[in-house]
C-alpha cells in the first residue's frame, strides 16, 4: 500500500522545468565549419613542418615531402642545434627583444595616459600622431634610415663599430619606434575605460601625477600591458627585416639569422631547417602560455566597457 505525504503531494503540483534542447542553426553551423576549416589551415603547416623535421634527409631526397615516412628521429634537431650555433644566437634575441618590449610599454603607458586621462588641447593630434607612424611601411625608409644610422656615432663600450649601425642598441631603437603607435593606441582606449572617479579621489588624497600614473592607473592596466608584452615579444623576437639590414656582422644578429645560416648557396637541408624553425618558435609560446590568462583577459575586458 502506497503511501501519499503532504511532501509528495506539493512536488506533484510542482510545475515541472523543460529545458528545450538547443537547435543549431544554419548560421551557427556555417560558423562552426568555417572555424574548423580555419583551424585546419592554421595547424597543417605546423604538423607538416613537424613531420619533415622528424624525417632522415636521405628518406625525404629519395621519396619526396609529401610520402610515408619509413622511420623518424630527432637527429634532425641535435644537427640544427649544433651547427647553427642557435644557442647564441637565441641569446641575441634575448638581449634585443627584452629591452625593446619594456621600453616600449613604459614609454606607450605614459603617452597613453597624457592622452586618455589628462584634459589638454592637443590629445587628440598627439594621438593620431603616434598612430600614423604604424601606416608607414618598412621599406620605405629603409634607405635614408640606413645612412642615418652610419651618421651616428656611440662609444665603443655600447657598440664594437663605434656606429649606430651594426649594434644591438640600433635594433632596440627601431623597434621601439615601429611598436610604440600601436601600444599608445591600444592603452590610451583602454585607459579611457577607467573610472574617472579614481582620479578624483587620488587627488583629494595628494596624489602627484606621477603617483596616479604608477600607482592607480597602471596596475589597473595589467590584462592590457600582458596582451600587448605578448604580442611585442612575438614580433620583435620573429623579425627578420632589421637584423639583416641593420646588421652587418652575423654573429649579432638574432636567432632568425640561425635559420639563414642552414641555408645553402646551391643545396639546403629542409629538414634540418624545419627542425630549426620549431625550436625558433618554442621561446614564443613559453611567452604565450606563461601569459595565457592575463592575454585573453586584455583582450576580452575591452569589449564589455562603453
């Protein structure tokens, strides 16, 4: 015999919930496959690079790139490491992105906050004038840049030929120049979305400018200085373009210039240049995955502010 309570009773009368199942639209399909298709193109590269560094050159030269490897090993990446010397060269990146990358989020944090936080009449030309020099292409000035450079002098404690040229500090230089409208740009929008409440208090409080810069604005700005650092350390670590126009000897220039060191004036070994390709790359995504969070985070606060 079944026995009915008051509890059982009110949870029968209780309206039941129904969750409708969501149905994917045409739309949202297009969208899916399109991402999938996108992540397919992205990856292919990376996997058949990795594919052909893993292959014995006397294999791939007689069977061809695109062929079923018979074995796979890893003497590719001891040879790339050894006979490119990319351990110095590595450190040569080392010693011209770090620099670069602080440099230029310090000077774009404090152009940024000039421009979104303190009420002056030429903000918005300053602005622009930063901006401007991102729509200048490299090769444009490259001439008059590089008699420029040979006009410079520098003692020879900073650089062994006594010139701009042909030193790491004019690596740094340039650098800095081609990232700082960019940064400026990207800080001042995200300046602008801090409350101007905190810049009232602070002066109540007797805080100097330079207090409501370091100590209020800044760490506030952390998500934005993470995403921009990253971005930075990619493209001053991966540039190319410079380091060989600007440097003459070879044992300066950075690790890129490794890569062109395993290339051959009549024959190439492509699969120890695939394996010096991927080991490149490593020091980029260390960057990346040690500032995953703070990256997405820069990118992601940005869009929910008016």
């Amino acid at each position: 015999m079944t026995v009915i309570t008051p509890e059982a009773i009110s949870e029968a009368a209780r309206p039941t919930k129904h969750h409708p199942r969501r149905r994917m639209t045409a739309g949202s399909a297009a969208a899916q496959l399109f991402m999938l298709a996108m992540a397919i193109l992205w990856i292919t590269p990376i996997a058949f690079a990795l594919y052909v560094s893993l292959r014995p050159e006397e294999e791939t030269s007689r069977l061809g790139y695109v062929s079923i490897a018979h074995s796979l090993t890893f003497k590719n990446f001891t040879n790339a490491w050894t006979q490119s010397n990319m351990w110095h060269f590595f450190m040569n990146s080392v010693w011209i992105t770090l620099p670069a990358v602080i440099i230029t989020l310090v000077l774009a944090s404090g152009v940024a906050f000039v421009v979104s936080r303190l009420n002056l009449k030429f903000n918005i030309a300053f602005l622009i004038l930063f901006t401007a020099g991102n729509l200048l292409p490299q090769q444009v000035i490259i001439t008059p840049l590089y008699r420029l450079y040979l006009q410079v002098h520098l003692p020879h404690a900073i650089s062994s030929s006594g010139l701009l040229y042909d030193s790491r500090l004019g690596l740094i230089a340039i650098n800095v120049s081609f990232q700082l409208g960019f940064c400026v740009f990207v800080l001042s929008n995200y300046m602008k979305t801090i409350p101007g409440d905190i810049d009232e208090a602070a002066l109540v409080d007797g805080a100097s400018l330079f207090m409501r810069y370091w100590r209020i604005v800044l760490p506030l700005c952390r998500p934005a200085l993470a995403a921009l650092a990253t971005l930075l350390t990619t493209w001053i670590y991966n540039d190319f373009f410079w380091a060989i126009t600007l440097i003459s000897t070879g044992n300066k220039r950075p690790i890129t210039s490794a890569l062109a060191n395993l290339q051959g004036q009549f024959v190439s070994n492509q699969n120890m240049i695939a394996a010096a390709a991927l080991m490149a790359a490593i020091p980029t995504l260390v960057v990346y995955i040690l500032l995953q969070k703070q990256f997405i985070a820069g990118l992601a606060l940005g869009s929910s502010k008016g």
